[in-house]
C-alpha cells in the first residue's frame, strides 16, 4: 500500500514530538487551518439553484423499506421519497470510503482517480476534477465529513472550496494531533499517525507511544462516557479515535446553510450509520424482532466465519442505528421544508457504500461484491419537487458528476465517466450500459490493475471477477440475474456460459484501456 505523495515526515522527530502527548494543549487550534480556506468567492447569484449533496456514510438500499425492507428502519428517508426521484439500482463503484467518494466527487471510477488504498488520495490532476469545480462561477462551495478518510479527499480540492473543515469541527474529542504539527502535510501526517499510534491492518509501529496513546484515549472516552452516557448508553461513535454525535452534525448544518450565501453547493458526509453501531436510547431494542433473512451460500471469500446469530445480531444493532441517523436526517429534511430551502434547492441523498450481514461477513471490510455492499439509496429532489417518480434504470454514483453539470447549465465534463441520470434530461433509454465497481486494496496504486474484485452489472447480469489473489488459486467468476435473483442465489457462471464470456471480455478490454490510460498520464 503507498502512502500519499507529500513531504515526508521525519519518524525519529515524529514519536519525539509523540511521547510527548500527554503535556501537549491539543485543544489548540492552528489559525485558520479549522476555518474557512481562503479560495476567492465569485460573486453569487439568485438564479442558480442550490445543490446540497448529503451523504451517509455505509447506507445500504438493501436496509431501506422504500427498497423493500421489511423493517421501518426509515421513515423520514421515505417521507423525503414522496418529493424526490428515486433511484432503485443504484451502484457504488468500491466497498468502502475512498473509492466510492472519490467517485461521488470526480465522477470517475477507482481505476482512473486511484482512490483505491485505505488512505487513499486521488491521482493531482483529479482535485481540479470534481463538481467542485464545475460549479465556480456564483457558487459558495463547502465541504465537511465526520470521515476522516473523506476529509483526506476534500483537502485535495480546498482550492475550489470557499469553505473547507477538518473533522474536528464537529467532534466531541478530538484524539488526532499529527496535523497540527504538520499543517501543510494533513494526508501524510494522518497516515504517519495511523500506522505508529493505531495501526492499520497491522500492528503499530511504535509499541511505548501506541500504549501512551491508548491510555489517553481512554481518558478521553470515559469523559464522553459520564457526559453523554444516558444519551448513548452502548458508547459513543467514533471514527479513527474522533467522536461525534450525529445531533451536532445536523445542528452545524442547519446553522450554516442558513448563513451561506446563495446559491451554494454544499457537500455534508455524516459517518452514520458506519459501525460502531451506538444508537441513541430510544432506539436501543427497536428491532428486537427475531428477524432473519435468507441464509446465503458462503464463498472463497467469506473471511469471517461469522455465524448466523451474529450476523443476525449484528444486523440489528446496525437497523437500530439507522433509525437513529434517519431521526436526524428527518429534522434536517423538516428544516429545508419550514425555511423554504428546498424551493430553490437541489437535495441529493446518497451513500459511498453499503453495509453486510450475511455469507459468513458482518460490516465492508472484506473482498466480497455482493448487493448489500454496493447497491446504495439514490434520492433527489429537484427545486420545489412535489412527486415521487421511481427510477429503475441502473445508476453508478459516477453520474452524479455530469448531472450536476447539467443542472449548472453546463456540459458534462470530458474527464467523466458516468452520464446524465435518467429523469434530468426526458432520454430514459440507458439500459444497456455497463456499470462496474471494483475492489483494489490489494493491488499497488502506481501497478498495472491485476489485483482485486472487479464488477460488470448489464442488466440483468451482474458478473464479479475475482483475479490475482495469492491466497486463491485461480481467477473465478460469478454471475448473477438481478432481476431474477435479487439476492445473488443462484451462480450462472456454469450456465449461461455465453453471457459470462461476453460480460469477461467487456471487463478485461475494460481493465485493459485503463491500465494504458494510467500509464500514459490520463
């Protein structure tokens, strides 16, 4: 795994400066590094409609009852579906944060913007690539995630952000410090502190500044414990050792979306209903139901081994959290109604990924492609929008791109690879493309892409492609029937042997252009 190019860090002076933690007032904040950035604001307009896009971090469609879930796990999110366009297939292009936002934000996939490693960044000419840019002239642009992998990506595109937040703005506690040593290298220095006071996937690298580190976050939890306790009585979450409460999140948005100045675009990425799964009291038991769905086949890949009964459990502390985040997401909705925002505001509502719980596999660590952990909601509400229209044409969340683009009055970019989503134009015929999504983390950022679990959906066909794995001994394919298979049951690869060889050679002449694309810089 690569780290993200910047000036390197110093690791003698790094673990100095970390024993060091205790006696450190990181209360502190370096001027202006958690405050607006100082990007030049084009004059507004009034005849441009605001664009919110919000995202909730690890929402799978599967777990929403306007997808047909049998939980009401959200009924604010299907209020808001009543005034909205709402996408039934739609596909995140990785399994987790990195890729599929960095696809949300440039509108390209893994294999051109990179963005594939945990800690991933995207390629440099990829942050003048995003809708940021798309929407300079009159927009005041802001961005802000509770995800720290997500604020890795916005701070690669601050110089198209008026305004632009660390996640500390709105946590509870705040355990990084790296960054403030380092103001200049925040993607390097999140990374450094990664490996030597956590860990990730692997040991930390340093044991006496890691056990250091653990007593004081520990200090810092049992505070949260006592303050917030009755709130959240299973803990408070946390992201890389950062906590936050949802409430605030959604207070701070509320505040500033009132204070922009219009027309905006705004980009809110929430860390809910991303594990750990601590849903606030009144939701503690909602879905102690005795619900179990289907049990699936496990394959080469379940690399859990998690029984049903965990899975089971595991589902519905998550379902139980999601009820939670849709509370919130139901006082913002209602704000963006009684302040009559939403006539002159364009509301996308989307997720970077799904979640799982079946196959042996709790959560989206894990090489798997399943539905669960790519087929993500989609809801958007035009200005002043009154009724629902369902959408079943499948969707990639590298369309968002071009469709803001189109709602700026602008042509889609040239660097996109997604297309205007159906319901914005009146061409409604785009069944026959082919969307992909992929997992890479296995595979070296600057290597030819021979490494991973790559996805071609052709409706109804969705192929996976598992390839280069060296704990498995040959390439494998799965297809599937979504239309008639929903829940990925039946394997077709050894059946329907035409359609797998034609969807394999579409996905390898894929992987092939790009992999030449990459080499020669574009």
């Amino acid at each position: 795994m690569m780290k993200p190019s910047s000036r390197k860090i110093n690791r003698r002076d790094f673990l100095k400066l970390a024993l060091a933690l205790p006696a450190m007032p990181l209360a502190a904040k370096l001027k202006g590094l958690d405050r607006e950035s100082q990007a030049v604001r084009m004059p507004a307009s009034d005849k441009q409609p605001n664009i919110l896009v919000l995202v909730f971090d690890t929402l799978s469609a599967a777990h929403l009852p306007i997808f047909g879930y049998p939980r009401q796990t959200t009924p604010n999110i299907s209020r808001f579906a009543e005034r909205a366009l709402v996408y039934h297939n739609h596909f995140a292009t990785g399994n987790f944060t990195s890729p599929g936002t960095a696809s949300i934000l440039t509108g390209t996939y893994p294999w051109s913007h990179r963005a594939f490693h945990l800690h991933g960044t995207m390629r440099p000419q990829y942050t003048a690539r995003s809708f940021f840019h798309l929407a300079a002239p009159g927009y005041h642009r802001l961005g802000y995630s509770h995800n720290m992998l997500v604020t890795s990506l916005l701070y690669q595109l601050r110089p198209d952000l008026e305004s632009f937040y660390f996640s500390r703005e709105l946590a509870l506690a705040d355990t990084q410090y790296s960054d403030r040593l380092f103001p200049q290298d925040y993607n390097a220095s999140f990374w450094s502190e990664s490996l030597i006071m956590r860990g990730w996937s692997t040991n930390p690298s340093s044991l006496f500044a890691s056990q250091l580190y653990r007593l004081w976050k520990a200090w810092k939890e049992r505070g949260l414990v006592q303050k917030y306790g009755l709130d959240f009585p299973q803990g408070i979450a946390s992201d890389n050792d950062v906590f936050y409460r949802l409430e605030d999140g959604i207070d701070w948005g509320i505040e500033r979306l009132g204070d922009l100045p219009q027309p905006f675009l705004t980009y809110l990425h929430f860390l809910p209903p991303h594990h750990p799964y601590y849903t606030r009291r009144e939701f503690v038991g909602l879905f102690d139901d005795g619900y179990s769905p289907v049990n699936k086949p496990r394959n080469s890949f379940s690399e859990m081994g998690a029984t049903k009964k965990v899975l089971n459990q595991r589902r519905q502390a998550y379902d139980e959290y999601l009820a939670y985040a849709d509370a919130e997401f139901g006082r913002l909705y209602d704000h963006l109604n009684q302040s009559g925002l939403l006539e002159n505001t364009c509301l996308i509502f989307t997720s970077d990924h799904g979640e799982m719980f079946e196959r042996g596999i709790w959560g989206h660590s894990t090489r798997v492609m399943y539905q669960p952990l790519i087929r993500v909601p989609l809801l958007i509400s035009k200005p002043g929008q009154a009724d629902r229209e369902d959408i079943k044409i499948p969707t990639s969340n590298v369309d968002l791109v071009p469709t803001l683009a189109h709602i700026l009055g602008q042509p889609a970019p040239d660097w996109s690879e997604g297309r205007i989503l159906p319901g914005f134009t009146g061409e409604e015929d785009q069944a026959e493309r082919s969307l992909f999504a992929m997992e890479m983390k296995q595979n070296p950022e600057h290597a030819p892409l021979q490494v991973g679990s790559f996805v071609l959906v052709r409706w109804p066909y969705k192929l996976i492609h598992y390839r280069g794995y060296k704990d498995y001994s040959s390439e494998k394919d799965e297809l599937y029937n979504l239309q008639n298979d929903p829940e990925e049951l039946e394997n077709l690869a050894a059946v329907e042997t035409e359609t797998a060889r034609s969807l394999r050679q579409e996905l390898e002449e894929k992987l092939q252009s790009a992999n030449q694309a990459y080499q020669s810089g574009g």
